[in-house]
C-alpha cells in the first residue's frame, strides 16, 4: 500500500503543478484572458476550451489526490 | 484593448483574495452535492455568485460553463459504478438542448427590457418556485422511504401508469426494464433544457421527472442526469459565450473546488442508501427557496416595485447569505459524515471488494 502510494505521488505533484501554474497563468493575465473569452463569435470556442483544459489538467490532479487521501467508492451494479 | 476591455469588464465583478476563496468553497460543496444527488451543484453556485454581486445572466453563464466539462467527469465515473442509462440520457439531452435555446432567448429578452435587476429577480422567482414545489416533494417521499421498514424504492404509482401509455415511437430503456413513449420523455427533457437556461439548474425537472414520471431509481435518475448535463450544458454554453456572457474566471475558479468535490460525493453514493439522497436533496431545496425569498426585496427595491428603507435591505442580504453558507455546510457535512460511516461499516464487515476511483 505504502509502496502504491510512492508510485502515485509522481503524478499527482506533476498534475498539481501544471494545474497551478496553468491557474497562475489565467489571473495574472485575466484582463486579456476576459477580453477575448467575452468578444463572442468565432471567440466563443475560448471559454470551452478553457473549461476543457482545466477540467482535463486539474480533473487528473484530483483523480490522483482522492484516492491518495483515501476516499474510494465501492462498486454497487444497479438493478432496476 | 484597454478601452475595449473596460467596456466589456463592466459586467464582471473585481476578485479579491476574500472572494476568490469563497468562490473556492461554494465550488467545493457544489461539486460534492452535484456528484452525491445527480444535480444541483449550480443551484448552490448562482445564488454563491449573486451574494458576491455578479449579475444573475452571467452567473447562470458562468455555472453552466463549467457545469459540462464537470457534469462529463460525474457521468464517467457513475457510469463505471454501472448508474447510468445513456439511451435515456441521450433521448433527454436532445430534447433538453432545444429547452436551452428558448430559456435563453427569454433570459436575454429579459435583460435587453429591464436590466440586470429584472434577470436578478427572474432568476430567483424561478428558483423560489421550482425548488419549494420540488423539495417539499422530495422531502417527503424520503421521509416515507425511511419510516418504512425495509426502505426499498418503489415504482410510483404515476410512473407505472406512464409506463403503459403507447403512443410511437416507444423506446426500450435498459435501467427501467421497459419501453417508454417519447411523447412522455419529450416534455421533460424539454423543461429539463428550459430550466438549465433559467437557474443553470435543469436536474430539478430531470432528476424527479426520470424518478416519478418515468420510473428510474433515485441512483439511475441522478447518475444519468450528468449525461444530460453535460450534452445540454456544452451547447448551452457556446450560446452563452456567443453573447459574451460567461467570466471564464469564475468558471474556472468554481471548476478548482468542485472537481475535487464532483468525486467525493460520487463516491458517496455508493455507501448510502437511497433515501438519503433524497432527503438531502430536499433539505437543500427548501433551505436555498428560503435563502432567495430573503434576497427578492432587494430586486423589486431596485426596480422601484418596493420602497423599503436601506438598512433593513441590508440585514435581509445578509440574512441570506448566511442562511445559504449554512446549507452548504450543513449539506456538505451529512454527505461526508456518511461516507466515513459507511466506509466505518464496510470495513467492519469487510466482505464487499473495495476499487479506487481512478481505476
């Protein structure tokens, strides 16, 4: 289990990291990060995207960070 | 760019570290109510966004903008758990995505007649009424489920009769065990999509509509609804974004805490029983109803409707603010707090396979 952990820990500081930085990034340029994700038009495809990336990158840091702090669901099939 | 940009920015509100955090918190538990009951996490975050002074269209906006990409992370993760039925999901999405357009072009007609103040106040009416009808509903069919002894869920009555009308085209849904007209699936997909354009919140009509018109267990309504969600929630999103309404700021921010908190309450459901998610679910209807009816005199003071005297306004914000952040916290303690139990009674038992969520 230890051993797991050691395993995983790579992962979720690099996941962690990108996922910062990325948020760094966004707020120390949120003027221009505002500007064109509001001009609407072929712009619109900004805020999706934004969505989509952080979603991915900070979505797979919480992935490895659940599961390390040990929350874990048990697999319940559903009948009707 | 500078100039343009003021012109733009006079819509989005200016983030402190105070507000940042907050943003943070109410993402958090929006998340863990979202990934526990199925829907609702942007119930809790437009009126978290209007206490903090972001205008009712762009906090809608902003919610469903970052509701599609976390709704798409739930549905995976419940459909590994073997909750979801797509067919359904899909039928519904359809529907809901033309729901979408028309409650956004109300919104924006809304806007266009009477400002920031008249979406503000339509927004909360909508909340005010759908969550009193629903919740008090909800409240008491989990009430009823956990006074009776063997607390299993049951087909209603409405769905049974549902279930037999036969107009084509029927479809066959794997989850229920039987075919269901789409003439029945329609109308809620539709309001589902109609109400997720109002509040950003369409699971209110999805959840129960599958629930007690179509006759899915709680687990299936709520685990399929993310994939309505998701569907509905990315076209209703680029419409948004085409009018320049979503602060992708916000988005973000929310999206940090409750993708963290999306997982957790997923897990959640795996360790309770049924009743429970509905009676959460209601209690937070009827909590966040009243945290609303406390917010509208400042709209219709804003309108000019109402002429009450300042301080008072004040205190009744106030008033609702907290009784919201109470809510929250008090939702997000029962979800956690069963979860330890239940892993507490697993592991006593320590019979069931255990997987980790990320496998």
């Amino acid at each position: 289990m230890k051993k797991e952990n050691n395993k995983k820990i790579i992962p979720l500081l690099m996941w962690g990291a990108l996922s910062l930085s990325s948020y760094l990034m966004i707020f120390l340029f949120q003027n221009e990060v505002l500007f064109y994700a509001t001009r609407g038009g072929l712009f619109s495809v900004v805020p999706i995207l934004f969505a989509f990336y952080f979603s991915f990158v900070h979505g797979a840091f919480a992935s490895y960070l659940l599961p390390f702090i040990g929350v874990e669901a048990i697999i319940k099939k559903e009948a009707h | 760019m500078e100039g343009n940009s003021m012109g733009i920015l006079s819509n989005f509100i200016t983030l402190d570290p105070a507000n940042i955090l907050f943003l943070l918190f109410v993402g958090f538990v929006g998340g863990l109510v979202s990934g526990f009951i199925g829907s609702g996490g942007a119930f809790v975050l437009t009126p978290g966004m209007m206490s903090i002074g972001v205008p009712g269209t762009v906090a809608v906006a902003s919610n469903m903008c970052h509701k599609f990409p976390k709704a798409m992370v739930g549905a995976y993760k419940r459909w590994k758990y073997g909750q979801v039925d797509i067919k359904l999901g899909l039928v519904m999405a359809i529907s809901a995505i033309l729901g979408v357009q028309v409650g956004i072009q109300i919104q924006e007609a809304i806007l266009k007649s009477w400002g920031n103040a008249g979406s503000n106040l339509y927004v909360s009416t909508m909340f005010i009424i759908v969550l009193t009808i629903v919740g008090t509903y909800v409240f008491k069919d989990a009430l009823n489920m956990a006074k009776s002894k063997d607390a299993k869920e049951e087909t209603s009555a409405l769905a049974k009769r549902i279930q037999s009308i036969n107009i084509p085209p029927m479809i066959y849904f794997d989850k229920i065990g039987t075919k269901i007209s789409f003439w029945v699936t329609f109308p809620i997909g539709f309001f589902t999509g109609l109400l997720a354009a109002t509040i950003a919140v369409g699971g209110f009509i999805g959840v129960p509509g599958m629930i007690y018109i179509l006759g899915t267990t709680s687990t299936v309504g709520t685990a399929t609804e993310l994939v309505i969600a998701f569907v509905m929630g990315l076209v209703g999103s680029v419409k948004w974004a085409m009018s320049g309404m979503i602060d992708i700021r916000l988005t973000l921010i929310i999206l940090a805490g409750s993708l963290i908190g999306v997982q957790i309450g997923a897990a959640a459901t795996t360790f309770v029983r049924p009743y429970l998610i509905k009676f959460v679910m209601g209690f937070i209807m009827l909590m966040v109803a009243s945290s609303r009816v406390l917010a509208v005199p400042q709209y219709l003071s804003e309108l000019n409707i109402l002429h009450l005297e300042k301080q008072l306004l004040s205190a009744l914000d106030q008033t609702s603010f907290i009784v919201m952040s109470l809510t929250l916290l008090a939702g997000a303690l029962i979800i956690v707090f069963s979860m330890v139990r239940g892993k507490r009674e697993l592991k006593k038992a320590s019979t069931i396979a255990q997987v980790k969520v990320t496998d």
